[in-house]
C-alpha cells in the first residue's frame, strides 16, 4: 500500500507537470453542495497558459498571498513563526501558507483542518517543488484556484467580472482580483465592498516593490531585483 501511495501521488505530480489541471477536488466538492439546494450548479472554469495571463497577476498574488514566493522552497518559515506569534495573542487566526501549499491543497486535496490533510498538504508541497518550477506552480494556482461563487482560474474570472480575456487585466483588475482571494465566495472583484478597494490599494502599494514574474527558463536573481522585498538581508 506505501509503495502504490508513492508510486501514485510522484506519477500524478509528474503528469501535472505537463498536462493542464481541468478539475480540482474543490470543484466537485462545490457542485456537490449545491445539488438538490436552492442554487445553481455552476462550474466556470477555462484553463489557460501563463503567457494568456496578465504580467501583473503574479505580481498581485505575491504582494498578496506569499512576497517571498519565488525566494522558499515551498515553506516560509518567517511567516509561520510569525503566524504563531500573532495566533498565541489573539483570538482571531493567522495563515500561513504559501502559494506552493495553496496549490498543493488545491489541485490533490480536499478542503479542511485535519492534521492528516496538513500532513499530505505538506507532503504534496514538497513533490511539487521538487518536480515542477516556480512557474508552473503559478500557472496551476492562478488556473485553479477558485475565484468566485462556482468560478474558478483567472480566465473564468476575468470573462465573467471584467467581460475580458485573462491577458487584457489591467494592474488594478489584478489588484482587486488578488484582494478577495482569502475569501473569494463572500468577497467580490465585481462588486468591491469598501473593504476590498482599500485592500486593493494596499496590494497595488506592495506590488511595487515586486518584481516582474520571471518567465519559464529564466533563473531569478534576488540580488539584482529591484524590490526591497527580494534583497539579501546583509550578514
């Protein structure tokens, strides 16, 4: 049963490496609930490469959800001591997962807080890092994660909230879209609540100080990139 469980989840990660993720557990999880209740079934989701994709949206999703993204190896170790600090404190809870585990959780796991999940979650971070590069780790993520109310990956996003195509967002769109990603089913990149614009403004501060996302081949070198954010702390 090991041997097979291995065998099986570095033979999908590999596959994944290549072939487009059509569908999520999350995805089938969601039009689950909604089968015989008061909503719809919806299911937007159109898989699209990283270069159809927006140059600022990486960018968005870093300031956003993980800035030292292209610096770890799939754990950011400085945020989750200082998640736990913040948590000991307070009563209202602190993530730290990167865009790595996000991705991980997405496209192989099912939604929750069990250590088992957090045990696979980190396992399957871990085959992805190994396996895939940092840009198809963003392409996975920007493609599958959800974005909406049954909308998933950016170019359904972008159809449905912008009526535009993925490459046509503008710095601001990815901005708002970044700003509703720890809650997309209650927040909004349609319809921004006060709340969301202020956060989108604070996203489109830090996107300043991140680079552009280095294209597939392309080696980064967090000494020459212009962002105080990637510079080497001195010795």
């Amino acid at each position: 049963m090991l041997v097979f469980f291995f065998a099986s989840t570095i033979l999908a990660v590999v596959a994944y490496r290549f072939i487009p993720v059509y569908a999520t557990p999350l995805m089938f999880m969601r039009s689950l609930e909604n089968i015989g209740g008061p909503n719809k079934v919806l299911w937007h989701h159109t898989w699209v490469p990283l270069a159809d994709i927006s140059k600022h949206l990486p960018v968005a999703v870093m300031a956003s959800e993980d800035q030292r993204f292209l610096l770890h190896h799939g754990f950011d170790y400085d945020a989750i001591q200082k998640a736990a600090k913040y948590n000991r404190k307070s009563s209202k809870k602190r993530g730290a997962s990167t865009i790595s585990q996000q991705t991980a959780k997405n496209v192989f796991l099912w939604q929750g807080r069990s250590w088992l999940r957090k045990g696979l979650e980190a396992y399957f971070t871990v085959l992805i890092e190994l396996i895939w590069s940092k840009q198809r780790i963003m392409e996975v993520y920007l493609n599958s994660i959800e974005m909406g109310d049954g909308i998933y990956g950016v170019e359904a996003v972008a159809a449905r909230h912008f009526n535009k195509k993925a490459s046509e967002l503008t710095r601001a769109e990815c901005a708002l879209i970044a700003a509703t990603l720890p809650n997309p089913r209650l927040y909004s990149s349609k319809e921004p609540s006060d709340y969301i614009n202020s956060r989108c403004r604070q996203i489109e501060r830090q996107m300043k100080f991140i680079p552009s996302f280095p294209k597939e081949g392309e080696e980064f070198d967090p000494k020459t990139a212009s962002g105080g954010i990637y510079r080497r702390k001195r010795q």
